[in-house]
C-alpha cells in the first residue's frame, strides 16, 4: 500500500516506471530555449513542454479521468514528472474518489470539519493510523485484564490474573517503570487502573481470594512520583464496579446489602486518597449516594463524566420536570446488585455476579418499542441477521453508523470540553498533592455518574445517569455518645429484649400504645414505591437490550461509546435469574452525554463467543480520532470516529480484552490479551522517525480491487522505501 509523505516532488530516480511517465518524458525537450508563455517548465531538469506536443493542450478533465484509473501510488509517481501533472495530482476531487472507495466510506459522508482536504484525510488514514507492533512486552505470567495511560502519555499500567500491577514507560523501546505484586495484600488479581488527573497517584482495582461466589474486591492507590508506594486501600464490593476517581484527589467505591430476596442496595462512597490523619474525628470517606437494586443486579462499572454544560440546564430541566410530573417515571429507576460469581474464569475479566435488574426509563423507548415485559430489539426494524455471520463478511467490522447531528456536533463538541473543568496537566512532575485532598472539590465541574445497571435481568442491560452538581464532604465526623453511655444503651436494650421476650405479641403491641409509639415493622423491600424515601433516584437509564461489556468516554467527555452482546429480537425475560442469550457478536452504541441520547450504532461488529454464565468485561477506549475495542476473535479492531469505517485489527493468539490510546499520541495503542502478551502498535509514520523496522503489520480493512494487478516486485520494494503524499 501507498504511503504519504510530503508535498514535493522527488528526483528523477521516480521517474519513467509507469506508461504515462514514459510519455511525459518524450514530451519532454531538453532545449530551455522555447517559449515560456506556451510551455510549462519542469521544475526538475528545467525542460519545456514543446509548442505543439498533444500534453499541452490535453484538457485537465481528461486528465483527472487518466488518473481515476489508476493506483494512489501511480498517481502520485506520475506527479513527480512536472508541474502540471502534479498539480494535477493534488486534485481534491480525485483524492476523494480515493478516499471514499479504499476505505469503504458512504458517499452521503462530507469531509470532516477541520481536514484540510480529501488528500490530507487519506494521508492521516495511511501513515497515521497505528500500524505497526513496534514492542511486544511478555513480563506478565498471566492473562493481561487492563491497559490505562496516565494524561500525560508519558506511562500506562497493566493489570493481569497474576496478581501484578506493572507501570511502563510508554517511550521507545518500552521499559518498567515500577510493579507491585498485590497477592501479598490477599488479592487474587487485578483488573482496572486509572491514574489521577495530576498522575501522581494510581487507582488500582482488584478481586479479593475467597470462596467460589464470593464478591469482595478492593481498591488501592499508589504514588507514581518519587517511588511506587502504597497510600491507601479501600473496600470494594462487588469488585466490577472497577472505582474510578472522582476529583484529583477522591476516588469513588462500592458496596452491597442484601435487603429481601433479589433485593438490594448499592452504596457508593466518596473516598479521600491520602488516608493518613491526625485525629479520629477526621472522616476519610462519606456516603455519597445509596440506589435501589431489583432482581438480584447491582450497579457495576462506575465512571464519571465533567459535563460543564450542565452548570445552567440543570436546575431548569428539574423544575419544568416537577411541574409536568415527571417524578413517577423517574421513580422505576432502580439499579443492580451481585449475586453469585464464577470463581476462577479461563479467560478474560470476569463479571462478579449473575442476576437480574429493574426498570426501564428510558426514552429511547420511543423508537425501540414499549416495554412489556418482552425485549424489543432495537434492530427489530432493520434487515441484520442475528446468525455469525459467514463468508468474507467474517473478516470485516461493520462501521459506525451515526445519526445526523453527532458529525454537526462532532468538531463543535470540543469547545465545551470537559478541558474546561480540568487544570492544565503539562508535565508539571513535582507538583505538590493537595495537602488534605479536600480543595479539589470545592468550585466542582458539574459531572455525571455513569454505571451499567438493569432492570429485567440480573446482567446489565441498562446504563444509568446521576447529575452531580456539588458535594459535601464532612470535615470532622460527630463522636456520638461517650463509651460510658454506649454502654448503657446496651444494657438497657438487652435488659428489654429479656422482657418483651416473656411477652406476647398482644402484650408488646399494647406496651407501644401506652407509650404513644407505633411498634417497629419491617419495611417492605420488594415494594418500591413503599421505600423510595430512603433511596437516591436514577435520573435517566438507556436500555440497550443487550449484555454490556465495556464502557469508555470520549477525550473531551462529550460521547459516551457502550460494548454490548444484543439479545434476540422479541425475546420474553421470564425469570430474572435465567437472561435471553446473547449473541455472538459485539454492538457498537454511541450515547451523547449533552442530550442523553443515542446518536450512532454498529450492528454485529466485532465477536465474543462465551455464553451469559461466562461473559466478561471487554474494555474500549476513544481518543479525538479513533474508537478501538478488544473482542474474543483475538483480535482487536480500530475503527474512524468521525467517518465510522473499521480501519484496522490487531492480531494476539487469545482473547483481547482491552486497549488504550496515548492520550497525547493518537498514533499509539496498546493491546493486552489473554494470550500473556502486552502489544504497543505504531504508526507508519512514527515507525520510521524511531527508525523501527516494518516487519509486524496489523491487517487493514481497504476495499480489495482485485482487477487490477499489484505492481511488480521492484516496484513494490521501491515505493515502500518512501512515504506517501
């Protein structure tokens, strides 16, 4: 395949390997003598064009029509013979045609806001795309989980089955920065790491050892400068809601209470990440919100988002909410729970539990069909069969197919970034940390809480939004009563509990009446609407009839892009604890965090092949250019955010089960598979500047035109040893 370089013409050692070179080159006299006004110089060898010669006054449409006909290279080869023939070859409207036929875009598709040209876009989807494996890093001894980049771009970290968080340097070649081997704290592995937005501490989630269904995890942070230290630990329960960070300096976990049969809470907690203080009375961490589960589900993946938009919309939108009685739809979000885990999986990252969830409240519902108690799958209307698919349609992801308003919104979206919220993070490597960590969350970016829930099943199916406007963290906790006078109480409760046990129950309800109280009554978990009081409200859930697996936001925080295993169309969900099957491909869904809803989708893309019982976790991430998502064809695919295209797959001998961009270079990704192996691809384009030999290749999705021939080897060879337009 062609390479673009740069904009000059090269020497003559390009010239006269094509017919049409050849011709150019007869045309060609050597005499400068000749009449400039009617002959155009080359700017090469400083020959003319003769008066008469048929090259002249060969119109520029049949040019461009010659050109059409041939290869991308051919074109550019045949630029370097004159002026006229390479302004010729710059032309937008043949670079288009290029563009839209090699990488299979839609026509419908306009240039995206910003590019320069046609040409331009087909250079960026040549060389800087990655490409090339340049390291293969094997240090883990177990199936590697998880990839995370620090903002900086300068370090990402690993998780893996055996036990080991390692930090790398991203530069090349690739080295160890600092590992730490969480077994010694009774880990069983770990899964998820996030650096701080300052990257000086690293929040590291993982799966305690225990019995075959238990659901104890727990998250530690570390420091990344000065030395790879162990700062805090904190409880996390069911360990896939992975914990994220909230601010620079608080970290969000979880936990679950059993309230009734297939009924439970979830509690999430605002953690301070320096847990070292002088007083008792000094609170570490503080409840910051408590959801409702059905169904045996659990909230899961938590994420937040910097949505500076929501500074003023957010009290408008809940007032007119008020007013119009909104308030009963939004009281069926309810959110999940764990219920029994797999113990040790073969492969991948495997979810803590199997069992069911809540409501719907969803708007997309609209479009999707009402919710009766059946699934209606969103591709109901469209002709996708629900079968792998076979053939040469196997080896092809299908493209992001995005409504309308995502591209018009697309370039727009990055001037109400969650940059905004954010402090300028430019290398500044000896930064002081917060001293109590508690500054970081006054004057707060409005943000949402983001998890993958449920309603019907047990798996996630839904993912839930939670406006976060401000937060209240505690300075100093109440001390409550004295020892003396706790233990007191006790003995005055056990002192009535040794009498109301000699009496009857006719007896204690008379005692309560005679003392003006009502006597204590058990609440009624199964029941909602009886308990809603005690509980935090869900303010938006999407249904995507589907398993999710995977959840990433994009750099600016605007899109929110959603790994999901759909279920059968019109599929019946009639226990909770036994979910539809879920197909053997992954979906692709697009969610915009500014309206909450859905603006592009992939059918049948990439492919997983474990049942419900054995899904796992299968990571994406998003930079300003591309979209790329592990898959269990091990292989992992990168696909155009704006044009939607598949571009590229990564191959690994297992299942891949995450990647990561550089945050800061858009040409690198790594790739962590089951297979034990850690992969870091590049681009073209920077493989040559680091002077990295292009032997490993990662296969490109480019529309095969098998009826033209290849060039001859020598030429192949020669055009390989330079760069593309």
């Amino acid at each position: 395949m062609a390479e673009i370089g740069d904009d000059v013409p090269l020497a003559d050692r390009i010239r006269g390997k094509t017919v049409h070179q050849r011709g150019a080159r007869e045309s060609v006299e050597s005499n400068s003598s000749s009449s400039s006004g009617s002959s155009e110089q080359d700017g090469e060898d400083g020959g003319t064009y003769m008066d008469n010669s048929p090259w002249v006054f060969m119109p520029e449409p049949l040019f461009i029509k010659i050109f059409l006909q041939l290869r991308a290279r051919d074109v550019l080869n045949a630029g370097q013979c004159c002026k006229r023939w390479y302004k010729l070859s710059k032309d937008d409207y043949i670079w288009r045609k290029y563009f839209r036929q090699e990488f299979n875009v839609d026509p419908s598709i306009q240039l995206k806001r910003g590019a320069e040209s046609w040409r331009a876009e087909y250079r960026r989807l040549t060389n800087n795309v990655p490409m090339v494996m340049t390291d293969v890093l094997t240090f883990h001894s177990h199936q590697v989980l998880h990839v995370s980049f620090s903002h900086n771009g300068k370090m990402f970290a690993t998780c893996s089955k055996d036990g080991f968080v390692i930090v790398w340097n991203s530069a090349y070649p690739t080295t160890i920065r600092d590992s730490y081997d969480m077994r010694k704290l009774s880990w069983k592995y770990t899964q998820f790491s996030q650096f701080n937005q300052s990257d000086t501490l690293l929040l590291v989630s993982g799966v305690h050892f225990g019995s075959p269904h238990s659901t104890s995890g727990e998250i530690a942070v570390f420091t990344v400068q000065n030395g790879f230290k162990l700062k805090c630990r904190v409880t996390n329960r069911p360990y896939d809601i992975f914990g994220t960070w909230f601010s620079d300096q608080h970290l969000l976990s979880g936990d679950l209470s059993w309230l009734a049969h297939l009924v439970s809470s979830s509690i999430l907690w605002l953690n301070k990440a320096n847990q070292e203080v002088d007083s008792e009375h000094t609170p570490v961490r503080s409840q910051m919100y408590k959801f409702y589960n059905r169904n045996a589900s659990s909230i899961r993946a938590i994420m937040v988002a910097n949505c500076p938009w929501l500074s003023d919309e957010a009290e408008v939108k809940k007032e007119g909410e008020k007013e119009k009685g909104t308030s009963d739809a939004e009281q069926k979000s309810s959110d999940d729970e764990p219920g029994t885990s797999n113990g040790d999986r073969r492969a991948g990252n495997p979810l803590s539990h199997y069992q069911m969830s809540q409501d719907v409240d969803s708007d997309e519902e609209q479009d999707e069909g009402v919710d009766d108690g059946t699934c209606q799958d969103p591709r109901a209307a469209e002709d996708v069969p629900y079968q792998l698919l076979v053939g040469d349609q196997v080896d092809y992801a299908s493209p992001i197919q995005y409504l309308q308003e995502f591209r018009q919104e697309y370039e727009e979206s990055y001037y109400e970034s969650s940059d905004d919220c954010l402090e300028d993070d430019e290398d500044d490597g000896d930064d002081e940390e917060l001293s109590e960590g508690e500054d970081d969350l006054e004057n707060m970016c409005p943000k949402y809480l983001i998890f993958s829930t449920g309603s019907k099943t047990y798996t996630p199916h839904q993912i839930g939004f939670k406006r976060i406007t401000s937060v209240n963290f505690p300075r100093r906790i109440d001390p409550g009563p004295s020892l003396r006078e706790r233990i007191a109480l006790r003995d005055r409760q056990r002192e009535l509990q040794v009498i109301m046990a000699e009496m009857s129950p006719e007896e204690i309800r008379l005692q309560y009446i005679l003392q003006n109280e009502e006597p204590p009554m058990e609440p009624n978990w199964a029941n909602y609407e009886a308990v809603a009081g005690r509980f935090d409200k869900v303010d938006k859930l999407i249904d995507l009839h589907g398993h999710i697996i995977g959840m990433g936001l994009s750099p600016d925080h605007r899109y929110l892009y959603v790994n999901s295993r759909p279920w059968p169309k019109n599929c019946v969900i009639r226990n909770p604890l036994d979910p539809p099957a879920i197909a053997q491909e992954i979906d692709i869904h697009v969610i915009d965090l500014m309206t909450l809803k859905k603006v592009g989708k992939m059918l049948r893309a990439h492919k997983a092949y474990t049942p419900n019982t054995e899904c796992f976790f299968i990571f994406l991430d998003v930079c300003d250019n591309y979209v790329a998502s592990g898959a269990e064809d091990m292989h992992a695919y990168l696909w155009d955010r704006y044009y939607g295209v598949c571009l590229a797959k990564y191959q690994h001998a297992d299942v891949v089960n995450s990647v990561a961009f550089n945050p800061r270079d858009n040409e690198m990704l790594v790739t962590t598979s089951d297979d034990y192996e850690i992969r870091i691809w590049r681009s073209l384009s920077k493989a040559k500047k680091l002077g990295i030999p292009i032997v490993n290749r990662a296969s490109e999705f480019r529309k095969q035109k098998s009826n033209r021939p290849p060039p001859p080897p020598q030429q192949q060879h020669q055009h390989c040893m330079r760069s593309f337009v």
